[in-house]
C-alpha cells in the first residue's frame, strides 16, 4: 500500500508544493509545529533514511539546500532547524523548520492547524523566493 507521501507524489492527494524536481519534492506540512514547516521527501519511496542509495541521500540534501534560503527569507526565524525522525511516515522525509528557539523542533508539542487559504500564502511567500 502507498505512503501518504507516495499518493502526494501521484497527485491523488494534493498538497501546497513548495518545489520539485524529477527526484524530489518539497511541500508545506499540513500540521506545521510552526508556520512555514517543510517536509521534502525522493520520489522513490524507502522507509528509512539510511536505506537511500548514496547519490540519492546526498541529493535529499542538496535538494532541501536549495529550499533552506526561500523559507527563511519568507519567515522570519534565527535558523532553520533540519531533523529526520522517520516514525511518523514510512517514506523517508526531512523536516525543515522555521525556529526561534531549540523548543520550536519539540514534536511533543501541540501542532499548528492553519486553514487551507493559510498554508496557500505560506506557500506563495515561500516559493516567492526561490
């Protein structure tokens, strides 16, 4: 059965797509723990990080490279927080997060629930920039 992340991929689920290659894809988390949280996922589905081909991790990387200024041009933050935690999804998926504070990394904590129009403009101010 396909991840949620492999439907997006096919278009079966939409989603508010920040930028995508023929590898990879960037889009908004749709329960950000703060605004302007991006998940960029490959293509290929594999579970866990660490099982990507060499090429293909490096490339995750360089991908979510690319993304890091547009965010942070888009919202404010001292850094942009990166974790891999690979529970939630099993699809690998890096998290870019807009912080202010090591606590704004904290998955623990109750999770944002922006309205569709919400994570529109987010995504427009962000794509904006790249």
């Amino acid at each position: 059965m396909p991840t949620i992340f492999s439907r997006i991929i096919s278009g079966e689920i939409p989603c508010h797509k920040i930028a995508e290659d023929d590898r990879f894809l960037a889009f908004l988390d749709i329960q950000p723990l703060v605004e302007g949280h991006v998940l960029v996922i490959p293509k290929v589905e594999v579970d866990y990080i660490f099982h990507l081909e060499d090429d293909l991790l490096a490339g995750l990387m360089v991908f979510s490279k690319r993304i890091a200024p547009a965010i942070e041009k888009a919202i404010p933050c001292k850094r942009l927080g990166v974790t891999v935690i690979g529970l939630e999804v099993p699809h690998t998926h890096v998290h870019l997060i807009p912080i202010q504070e090591v606590g704004d990394m904290n998955f623990s904590k109750r999770k944002l629930n922006p309205s569709y129009d919400d994570l529109a403009d987010v995504a427009k101010r962000i794509t904006a920039n790249l």
